[in-house]
C-alpha cells in the first residue's frame, strides 16, 4: 500500500461583529474539538474585546487567531479596505489587533479584510502593523451580484501562496506579506455556497480546484449555526441568508470535513505553512506575472 498524501487546508473562521454569533463559536470551537480540526479565527475587534475569554479559549484550544477588522457586521456602512485612507485602516487595525492581543495574550499576524475588500493601501498598513500573512484578495471570484464581491481587479490572483505587490495585490512582488486567497470558483468555497448550492456542487467546485491548486481555503461565519432572530444583523444583511442559519448546518458541515479527510486534506495553521509558502511565493515570482494569471 502507497502511504496517503495529505494535501493542506486552511479550515478558517469569520468572527464578524453580531451580538449574539458567540453561541456559534463556541460551537465551531466544540466542532472542530471533536473533528480534530485546527482552524485559523479571524476576530473583529469588538467581538475580541466585548467576549474576551471566550478568545482566549480559542487560543487555549491551539487555533490560531487573526483579526477581521474593528466592528466588521454590525455597521449600516461597512467597513471598505478598498477605499478608506491610510489613516482610517490604520486605525481600524491597530485597534483590532490591540483587543485580539489582550484577549488571547497573543499579538495577531494574519490579517482578513471584512467582505475581502482590500487594496493596496491595506498591504501598507499591514506591513507597519507587524502582519505576516493576509487572506483576503478574492482569486478566481466573483458574486453575479449575490454577495459582496462584484469587482474583477484581482480576479487573476494565484491560488497558491505568494509573496504580494505593493504595486497590485494580484501580482507576486516583494512584500513581507504572504497571500492565501480564500478559495473560489467564481463563488468561494465557503458555509454560504455549502447551505445555497448544496454538497454535490460543492464537492464538484473543489475537485476542480484541487486540480490547479495545492492547498484549500475555505471559509464560515460563527452566525450561520444559529437562528437569525437570536442575532442582531445589520438592516443590509439579505433575507435568503438570514433564513439558512441553524444549528443544523453543523450536520452538513460534518458532511463536507468528511469528504475533505477522504479526498486527503489535513487542516493546517497559516504559521505552520510558512516556509513552504515562502518557497512557493519566490517560485511563483521567478516566473514572472504570467504565472499569476493564468
């Protein structure tokens, strides 16, 4: 018999502010407890800072933890990393990473942009900031209008590791900062496409990806495990994915980790795939900016 070859995958968890959501994490948490899972938690600052210990346990239960913006879910005008100032990301960021550091005792460096809208600004606040890792540029993505993402600029990004452009995101260059783009089909791998599209399209997606990619990353929200009227949402937040939230998606969850282990994927830390990204992203910038759109 031929010893199995374990592909990575980034198992990770958006932290948005919604009062109420931290029943979900907990339960995520309990979740991948019980699937041996280690997932990478990235925590709005307000989250971090109105449910502290229950960061911390996050970091006792050895999960890594990123920061998700300052209050990211909760606002009538979301945060925009597109398009917001220096200043205003950098104000946002420090005082994120600073309630995730005093939560969990750790200082954060990886680093998700609330509705992956981010640009180029945002890598020089990151550097500044200490940050080592991003997962937010959207490779490969694009909504037709039902999510967040409707804008093509970084739609040629790689699916693998790699070192970001301070001149575009999209491209390899010489930044400190490795990108792990949360993976996509033109819609994410993610809990929204498993509830709305089903486990055979999303099974499908990945085994086309799998195809072009090393590594899965793959995406879900503390509040779509619990009933939209125990949460307090934005008035902008749309109906049909109010009405899929439940403790029920944990079963459909289950369902798709199971497929994962079977197709050989093992959950993995961004830290812990550091020096094989760091060797993947000078690959990839030796062969210049084709390589990332192909």
């Amino acid at each position: 018999m031929h010893a199995q070859t374990y592909m990575p995958w980034h198992f990770t968890i958006d932290v948005d502010w919604v009062p109420g959501s931290e029943v979900g994490l907990e339960g995520l948490l309990d979740f991948c407890d019980r699937r041996k899972l280690m997932a990478t938690i990235f925590v709005a600052g307000r989250f971090a800072e109105t449910y502290p210990d229950l960061i911390k346990d996050c970091r006792r239960r050895g999960h890594e933890l990123g920061t998700h913006g300052w209050e990211h879910g909760s606002l009538e005008k979301d945060e925009d990393f597109r398009s917001a100032s220096y200043d205003q990301q950098s104000a946002w960021i420090r005082r994120a990473t600073e309630a995730v550091w005093k939560a969990s005792g750790v200082r954060p460096v990886v680093f998700r942009a609330p509705s992956l809208w981010i640009g180029e600004t945002t890598l020089r606040v990151l550097e500044d900031e200490g940050y080592r890792y991003d997962s937010s540029v959207p490779a490969r993505r694009f909504d037709c209008g039902f999510g967040r993402v409707h804008y093509l600029k970084y739609f040629g990004a790689s699916r693998e590791p790699y070192n970001l452009s301070s001149y575009r995101l999209s491209l390899p260059g010489h930044s400190s900062l490795i990108e792990m783009a949360p993976s996509a089909l033109l819609f994410p791998i993610n809990m929204a496409t498993l509830r709305v599209l089903g486990l055979p399209v999303m099974t499908w997606m990945v085994r086309r990806i799998s195809r072009r990619a090393s590594r899965l990353v793959f995406y879900c929200h503390p509040h779509e495990f619990v009933h939209a009227h125990r949460q307090s949402f934005p008035r902008n937040m749309s109906k049909w994915n109010m009405r899929g939230m439940s403790p029920e998606n944990f079963s459909l969850l289950d369902t798709f980790v199971d497929h994962m282990v079977r197709r050989g994927y093992s959950s993995t830390l961004f830290a812990g795939s550091f020096g094989e990204a760091r060797a993947s992203s000078y690959e990839a910038t030796s062969r210049g900016y084709a390589t990332s759109a192909q």
